[in-house]
C-alpha cells in the first residue's frame, strides 16, 4: 500500500486513476431518456417515406417529446410507455416542425412556421466560412487592408442577431469574422481583424454585405506577444481526489444515479446540454419530490461596443448553437477529478443521425474539506463533527471562444447548489493603443479595456437563465416572499430595535420583482396542502448568488430578444411547450418571444404547477488578467430545505470515512 500511495504521489498513476467511461444504453428504460438513435433513425424515416425530407434536408434539433408529467409520475418500472420525437428541420429556405409517435411509428403533425430561423448547423457554418474565403470580392477587400494571402486567414461564422431595421428580409444570415493567423497574439488567439464583417446568406451562399470599421494601426509583429506552451511553469506535485474503497452512488445506465439520500434521471439533450429530472430526497423510507426538471433554458451574452462590426454581437447561444451540440469532451484531472465517473452522449446530428460526444457528462464527489456541521464541547474537550462530502454532475459547452462549465451540486443536507463556471477566451478588438495612457486610449478604452499591447476585450454580460420545475412534495405550490422586517420598539423597552419576519405572497404570473439583490427578501417555495410533523408547510428556498440585470433599454433590439434578462426571477404555471425563457426560435427574432408571452396573460400562481425561471447574471468587466485566456469564475445559486425536514438531515453523518479492509470487497460505482 505504501509503495502504491508513493506511486500515486510521483504522478505515475494518474492516467489509470481516471474514472471508467460510460455509454448510454440504447434503452429507452424511462419515459425521460432521450431518444435513441434508433429512434432518431426511425423518426426520419417516418418523415422520409412521406416525401416530408429529403437527403439535403438539415435537422436543428431533435428531441424527446415528453409525456404528460401525470403520466411519467404514474409510470412503474418495467410497464411500457409512449414515445414521441419533435423534429425541427429546414429546407428549401423553409422551417418545419413535425411530430412523430416512434410507438404507433406515424407522422402525428408536420408544419411550416414561416418567418422563423432555427439554431445554426454546421454544415452551413462550413459552407458560409468557405463562401467568404473563396470571394474574390473579399479577397479585395482584406488586400486593402494589408491581408493579401488568404491561407494566413481563419474565419468564423456567427448568429447574425436580430435588428428592426429588417435589411436583409427573412434571409437566414450569418455574420462572418476573421483572424489573423500568422501574427498570433499568443498560442491560444489569433489577431482579430474585427473591422471588416461579411454577411452571408446561409441558404443561398451569396454575400450580402461588407461591414466595415475603421482600420487602427497596429504592428505587423507586436512586442510580448507569441507565448508558447514552453513558457508555462513547472509541473506541480500531485493534489488529487481518490475513492479507495470505491464510490458511494450508483449510476444505472449513465442515465439514472443514486448517492445518499439523493436519486435523479438525467439526459443531455441538443438545446440545454444537461436536462435532470425527478429529483428526489430519500426522507426516512420516504422520496420526497424536490424538483420535478432543472435544465439551463437559454444565456445572453451581449456586447457593449456600438461600433457597426461589434453591434450585433448579442448572442443567444442555447437557441442559436445548442448548449448539448457543442458540448465538449472533459479532461481527467483537470476538468473532472480522476475519480469522476464520465458518460459519452449522443448528440441528434444536423443530417439526421447522432455523433457521440466523449466524456460529455462527469459524476464525482468530493471531500470539500469543511465540515458539514461541527460543535466543540469545551468542558470535555470533545469534537463532534462530520466530514462534508458533495456529490457534482457536470458538463462543459465550448461556444465559440467561451468555455461554461455548469454543475448542479448535491449536499448531504439536502441542498442543490447550480453553479456556472466561465472560461475559455474574451473576445478582442484591435486598436492603436499599446497601453492605457497613449494618446489614443481615451477613444479606444471607451467601450473595454487594453489585455494587452493594441489589443481591447469590449465589457459584456453573461446571463443565465435556468428552468426550475420545482415540485416540493407535490406539484401544487405557492411562492411566497419572506421579508426581514426592521421594527422600533417601545420606550419603555430595554432594546430599541430588532426585525421581523413578515410573509407575503405572489398571485399572478410574471417577473418577481420584489427581491433581487435586496438581502432582506427571501423567495420561498411551500406546499400549502401538507405539513411535516412539526407543523410547517414543507418548503424550499431559492438563495440568489449572482442576481445582476440587464441594464440595456428596453427598445434596445438586443434587450427586446432577451427580455428574460431584466429580472433575476420569474414565476409562471406549468404548461407543455413552455421550454425557453426567449423563445422556441430565438435566431435572428424580432424579440417579445418565450417569458414575456408566457406570462402575457397574468394566470394565478396560487396553490399551482409551477415553474420558477432563474437568471444568474454578471457585468464581465474585462481585464489584462482576463489574457491569453480566462481564469474559471463561478457564479450560482442554491436551492435550500425551509421547514421541508423536521432536523438537519445531514445530522446523521458518521464522523469518519470507511476504512475498507483486507478482503473486504470494493464498492461498486456503477452497476
């Protein structure tokens, strides 16, 4: 044991200390599994021998169609269950939406929603890229501005935005920028040549228009860029996480996972990434609904520079891209602990099939190295505590230059702790300033900050909106405000002051907009028709992390696409189809779409089905420490047990780990 711990601690090891790798089965075992690709294939052919597609037809998404959740809840493991797949799809400059049941294997609808574009494929990516890259026109235009060789040019197609001002009609656009890859600024960018973006119509290939800013005068070769990887630091010494006696859940399938008192189903799916369902909390024999589906709905990252090339730079990227499409693959020891656990998924291809996305999804614990409750006993100098031990779901989306990393985190005290983690690189703009007190710099910093020699990274925002299908033991729940009350008291008291606790209720549909930031009000999510045996009607807090809104106008076009974005939190009642906080087709919309119609009619929330949507949302104000690439910065939220339990439920925790011995045989994580 000592020679394989003195192993473990030189590093030798730690490519077989990686945890296995699990495919989903073809299933489907559960009525929330994402389709399978036999599924997929049968969907398509449905659609195929009604002469509804054809081999050029492109698919945006494809996606389980659940059941009615009366259903799911009453389904009993083993007994059979309805199957239907939604097929978004383009051709011939036309959007379709059909619906087929793979069970009755028929076509059950097939529309046309005319006016409308959805997410971007990468078959037409490619093409647009290559349209601009072959242009002979472009080619003149990049010449004048010193670039003659196009082989020393990359190019990026990006989601065009949406804007009044209707230029382009209902062409499906796409917004091309490119770099420089001979004068890189260091081994992980390239140089932007940002004044110059190319619109392309992604259906005809034909190029719209050149977008253009003017040139600033930068360097050919700039001092103290080209860093390479040789310049990275030496290696430290290892600091790993181990399981040595095995992990303490169990994952079925890769789709359905057991840890403590926890149990869950998750999928990955094209548009969310990670989509978990039946959440439950194993209370005493009893499982407790906590959350009937946590999924990330949609992110808004708009950009603060008005300049012509920068304006329309305001992405939706769950509706434009798809968080599951670009999902990308986690590296042991880095991205995930060595004892994660990863998953492959299957992702709905553009053509129609699936490609198989490697370690999309890890699973793992961790020992946070803090205590889960403590208490020292002076007078028989006596510790009681326990070790506090986490469990973490995880996935990575890489959209564009930015990497998200998003975690829903389990607590042995029954909390769920959402985090967002931003990585990956700013996007940058070229100017004339090589520092912040040139002459320049008052122009060229008005809108970002200098990383770096000539090199700005404009201010913008990150907004997170998830979908929260809370059901706290059961599906009919209020929402209900609780307010510290500051209160004066009496002269002839001997305090002067002290607070209250005062409790008010939401009744119609909409933004809350009490709360926010304001630490004196707590939202609070309660099921009116039970109490626990102290009393209370079980509930759960919704504890704000990062509860910044947008401040754009709201005739700003941007803000109309993203209107979501102007309150931390939204209630609305359950209803089938209400998926996305902007809209089922997000890609160059005129905005008003998802929320703001959802919550158009002002229903009763009162003693309801309800969904609460969620915005973690933050000012990336850029910085030089923010180049070559950005540090991880973690933003979240927690859901947190209010008179749901009768005691801490953590209290039960030993105060100590298992010590397997000889012989003992190893816990299995994954059966």
């Amino acid at each position: 044991m000592k020679k394989l711990l003195n192993l473990l601690l030189s590093g030798m090891l730690m490519g077989l200390l990686a945890g296995p790798v699990l495919a989903q089965n073809s299933g489907p075992f559960h009525p929330m599994d994402g389709l399978t690709p036999e599924e997929i294939q049968l969907g398509v052919s449905l659609l195929r021998n009604q002469q509804l597609v054809t081999d050029n037809t492109h698919f945006a998404n494809i996606r389980l169609r659940e059941l009615p959740k009366a259903d799911v809840l009453r389904w009993k493991r083993g007994a059979p269950f309805g199957r239907q797949g939604i097929f978004i799809y383009r051709q011939g400059g036309k959007t379709y939406e059909a619906i087929a049941d793979l069970r009755a294997q028929t076509v059950l609808s097939n529309r046309e929603i005319p006016g409308v574009q959805p997410a971007v494929h990468q078959g037409e990516w490619n093409k647009a890229r290559e349209a601009v890259l072959k242009s002979p026109v472009w080619q003149k235009e990049m010449a004048a501005l010193g670039f003659t060789e196009p082989k020393n040019i990359n190019c990026t197609p990006l989601g065009s935005g949406g804007f009044p001002d209707r230029r382009y009609g209902n062409r499906r656009v796409l917004k091309v920028v490119c770099f420089d890859v001979i004068n890189r600024l260091d081994y992980l960018q390239a140089r932007p040549v940002d004044h110059l973006v190319t619109a392309v119509d992604a259906d005809t290939l034909e190029l719209l228009e050149f977008i253009k800013a003017k040139a600033p005068t930068v360097p050919q070769q700039i001092k103290g860029y080209n860093h390479t990887l040789a310049d990275r630091r030496p290696q430290m010494r290892p600091v790993v996480n181990i399981a040595p006696g095995g992990a303490n859940f169990v994952l079925r399938g890769g789709i359905e996972l057991d840890w403590q008192n926890w149990s869950l189903h998750m999928r990955t799916d094209r548009r969310s990434g990670l989509i978990l369902s039946l959440v439950r909390f194993n209370d005493n024999g009893n499982k407790r609904m906590v959350a009937y589906q946590m999924a990330l709905s949609e992110m808004f990252v708009p950009y603060m520079d008005p300049a012509e090339t920068w304006a329309f730079k305001s992405f939706l990227d769950a509706g434009e891209y798809g968080l599951g499409y670009l999902i990308s693959t986690l590296a042991p020891g880095r991205d995930c602990p060595h004892n994660a656990v990863f998953i492959d998924a299957l992702i709905p291809s553009d053509q129609g099939g699936v490609f198989r996305a490697d370690k999309a999804i890890c699973v793992f614990e961790r020992n946070t190295g803090d205590p889960a409750w403590r208490h020292y006993q002076a007078g028989a100098a006596r510790n009681y505590s326990a070790p506090q031990v986490e469990l973490v779901v995880r996935m990575a989306p890489t959209i564009g230059n930015y990497d998200y990393l998003v975690d829903y985190v389990f607590q042995l005290r029954g909390t769920i702790k959402v985090r967002v983690g931003a990585s990956g690189l700013d996007a940058l703009k070229m100017v004339s300033s090589a520092r912040a007190d040139s002459p320049t710099a008052r122009e060229d910093l008005r809108y970002g900050n200098l990383v770096a020699p000539y090199t700005v990274a404009p201010y913008h925002d990150h907004y997170f909106s998830f979908r929260l299908d809370l059901d706290i033991d059961g599906q009919k729940n209020l929402l209900l405000l609780d307010t510290v009350q500051p209160q004066t008291l009496p002269a002839e008291s001997r305090r002067r002051s002290l607070w209250t606790l005062r409790t008010s209720q939401i009744v119609k549909e909409g933004a809350v907009t009490h709360g926010g930031g304001n630490k004196r009000v707590h939202w609070r999510l309660i099921n009116p028709n039970k109490r626990t045996p102290l009393g209370h009607f079980p509930g759960y807090y919704l504890v704000p992390g990062h509860v910044v809104t947008s401040l754009l106008t709201a005739d700003d076009p941007p803000q109309q696409r993203a209107l979501f974005s102007s309150n931390p939190l939204w209630v609305t009642r359950r209803k089938p189809g209400e998926y996305w906080s902007a809209g089922n087709f997000p890609n160059q919309s005129q905005g008003g779409e998802g929320l703001p119609q959802y919550v158009a009619d002002g229903e009763s929330v009162a003693n309801q089905d309800l969904v609460l949507w969620y915005n973690i949302g933050y000012h990336h104000l850029t910085l030089p420490e923010d180049f070559p690439v950005l540090p991880t910065m973690w933003h979240e939220f927690m859901l947190r047990p209010a008179n749901f339990f009768t005691r801490n439920p953590a209290h039960d925790l030993a105060p100590s780990f298992l010590v397997r011995k000889k012989g003992q045989p190893k816990r299995t994580q994954n059966q």
